[in-house]
C-alpha cells in the first residue's frame, strides 16, 4: 500500500517547518535511512530519512514551502506497486487548501516602489480646531478600510503635502475627510508618534520569515511578556586572567588556543555548581534543580541565533571545555548540530564583547531561570589601595528569572563568577 510521507517533528517546539528541498526525485528507489529531503526548523537545518524501502512515487510539496508537522509531503510506493493516479493522502488539512495556496512556489522578496514626496513645514499649516480628535486617530493609526472618503480638496492637498489618508479621521459628514482634516495631519504627523507621511523610500523588501526567525520572535516575546525579569550587573578586573590566557596559549605549541569565553563558560560552571539552587528551572508548580551543570552557548548564525550545550561543564577542565566550544561552534555554523546538542541546557551565555558592546541585558531562555550576558574588556581607572591605576575591565549582567532565583542568591551567583575570573589559576587547576 502507499506509504505517505509526512512532516516530521524534528524538536519539542516544531509546529511546522520549511522544507527547504529535496534530495531525491520522483521515480527515485530509496532504502530506509536513506536522506530524502532537508528540512528547517526552528532551530537548524536537519535531514530527512526514508522510513521505509521504496520507490519515490510523488512529490507532493516542492522544496521551498513552509509546512505543519503531519501534513504530507510525498508518497512513496513499494517495489512494483502500482498507485492509482487519483491516489490522496488521508489529510485534511492538504485537501482543505486548493494546490496553488498551499503548494506554490515560495514567495520571492517582492519590490515595492513609490515615489519621492516633499516633507511639508509647519510654517506652511495652521492648526485648526479639530487638532485634538484627529491627533487622537492618528495616534491609534487606524488602517486602511478600503478607502477613505475625502473631499477632492482634501485629496489635491494631502498629495501635495505627502499624507497618507489611510491614518487620517475626517471631521466631516459620516466622517468624511475634509481640508481641515488634512492640515491638522500635517502638523501632527511629524511629532514623536506614528507619522502619517507617506514613505520616503525608492525600494522596500518583503523578506518571508524562516521557521528560526519565528521560533525566536515566539519564544523570546513570550519570555519577556511571562518571565519576571530583574538584571544584576557588575565589573570584572580582567588583567590577572588576560596574562594567564596568554601564557598558556604561548606556549601551547598549537596544541590550543584559550579564548575569553571559555574562561566565562569554565567560570559558571564553577559557580553554577558552587549554587545548585540557581542551576534550575520553572515548571508551573515546582522548580526543576539539575544535576548537572550545562551551559548553552549562544552563537549566531545566518538568520539567527542557536543555543550549542556544553553538557556538564562543572567536570571539564579549561582545555576540554575549550575544545567542545570550539566544535559546537563550528557544527552550528556548518549547520550540523543534532537536535540533543542544542535542546535543553540549564544556564545560557551570550557574548556581545566582540562586537565592540560594553553592557547589555539579555533575555531568558525558558524554561531556563538565568543568561549572562558578556561585553567587551576595556580600559579603565580603578582606585585599588588609595591609588589610582589603569585596569582592563569586563562588564558582567545576569538577567534572571524572579520566580526561581532571588535577588541575593542571583548576586552572590554574579559574584562567584566574578570571583573565578579574577582568580584565573582557581580555572586551570
């Protein structure tokens, strides 16, 4: 009997995928375990494996779509079985939406171009007596109902002055958009709140999401909207840990080479484990203590960011912690990494230091309770003894789930770390 071939569930938070294409055609013979096609995720871009021994009979959705988990993508046919040619799969979510919706070619990035229009003066308006209720709609920015009725004067005017009528409340009868209406649009449209100017722009793109992009907008709006963020911060002398780095790799003889971020990673491992209360998570109506500390490391990618797990960090030594970054790093970047590398992870570390960024706050990574957020070292004048003396200095913020981790216990973790890192041989031991 036909064997259909259904989008898989390729990680907890999948809901649907892009297929980004496939790597067999029609008539093609696989066996089970063969690859068949790529998908992405929310997370990376994995493969595909037939289930089965099997003659590729068609290929229903063509690479480039985005699809629900479940529905079918292909049939398969065993040896010598002949399908009828009016053969579905039992889906009803393919067979509610007619083919070209459902299983077009992907949308290009469209071009939209309008012209250039003249920014008006406020010396050229007068503000009128409806300033009040039309600064009101235009604050709401009402859309488009299909066209807004205006008078032809108000219409001649609002072309020549560059306003959008679609954000403009007329005043007039059965709210009719009058002259009036218009001018007051015009002075207020350039204040601090949603212009009613109509673009100054030659091109604009509409670039489609990929399944990452939407993973993350969900994920981390929903951490931000429910998590009870607070955020601790702190400096770190970073010039004892800096000499040491450079000794060791001095004399690595290209056996390593230690970077900053694995001293941080290798530091809250330490202090991770020196508090097992902050090494855990919310879970509705109990929180979740690991017995193990591993550390997510955010690296980014081509459209976006993934989360590579260095899995009981606590029991690595500064050499092997360095070696698994390393390689998660690179397996992130070719695109590689399976879904048990990066699902899960207890702590999280974002490094921005690079990038020229001193401070920043990032944003829980649920169901995690913490992320560190890591800038740049820089320069400064420190007071040590009474005396004034130059320091490379390293900002430190830890942004913290409320409802796991209390202030004074997010503090002292903080400080830990800190403490490791200002202390580099207690990282080498």
């Amino acid at each position: 009997m036909p064997i259909d071939i259904r989008m898989p569930k390729l990680s907890p938070t999948m809901t649907e995928g892009r297929l980004a294409n496939w790597t067999v055609a029609e008539g093609d013979e696989v066996s089970a375990g063969d690859v068949i096609a790529e998908v992405e995720t929310d997370k990376a871009t994995m493969e595909v494996e037939a289930l089965e021994d099997g003659i590729i009979h068609k290929i229903i959705i063509p690479g480039g779509n985005d699809v629900k988990v479940g529905v079918a993508i292909g049939v398969m046919a065993e040896e010598g079985e002949e399908i009828p040619a009016d053969y579905e799969p039992t889906n009803e979510v393919a067979k509610e939406a007619p083919a070209e919706e459902s299983i077009g070619e992907a949308p290009a990035m469209t071009e939209i171009k309008q012209e250039k229009v003249a920014m008006p003066t406020q010396a050229k308006v007068e503000m009128p007596k409806q300033v009040k209720a039309v600064g009101a709609a235009i604050k709401n920015k009402v859309p488009s109902q299909g066209g807004k009725k205006a008078s032809p004067l108000a219409r001649k005017l609002a072309d020549e002055l560059g306003i959008d009528l679609d954000y403009v409340t007329g005043s007039g009868p059965y709210g009719r958009i009058t002259k009036s209406d218009v001018e007051a649009a015009a002075v207020l449209g350039g204040g601090s709140g949603s212009s009613v100017f109509k673009r100054d722009v030659n091109e604009a793109k509409q670039i489609p999401l990929t399944g990452m992009r939407r993973a993350i907008a969900s994920r981390l709006t929903e951490s931000k909207q429910m998590t009870p963020h607070f955020y601790l911060s702190m400096d770190v002398k970073m010039d004892d840990l800096l000499k040491v780095r450079k000794q060791l790799n001095e004399n690595a003889d290209g056996k390593f080479k230690l970077t900053v971020n694995d001293f941080i990673v290798r530091a809250s491992a330490l202090a991770l484990n020196d508090y097992p209360a902050a090494n855990a998570s919310w879970n509705v109506d109990e929180i979740i203590e690991y017995g193990s500390v591993d550390i997510s490391v955010a690296v980014a990618i081509d459209g976006g960011l993934i989360t590579p797990i260095v899995f009981d960090s606590e029991n690595k030594n500064i050499f092997d912690t360095s070696a698994d970054v390393k390689s998660l790093v690179k397996q992130a970047k070719e695109g590689t990494l399976k879904p048990e590398q990066f699902q899960g992870g207890g702590f999280s570390i974002s490094n921005l230091g690079m990038f020229g960024v001193k401070n920043f706050q990032a944003i829980v990574n649920p169901p995690q309770a913490a992320i560190l957020a890591v800038g740049g070292t820089e320069q400064k004048v420190t007071v040590e003894n009474g005396e004034f003396k130059a320091a490379s200095v390293m900002n430190l913020t830890l942004s913290v789930d409320h409802r796991v981790i209390d202030g004074a216990l997010g503090a002292e973790l903080l400080g830990r770390i800190k403490h490791y890192l200002e202390t580099p041989t207690l990282l080498v031991v």
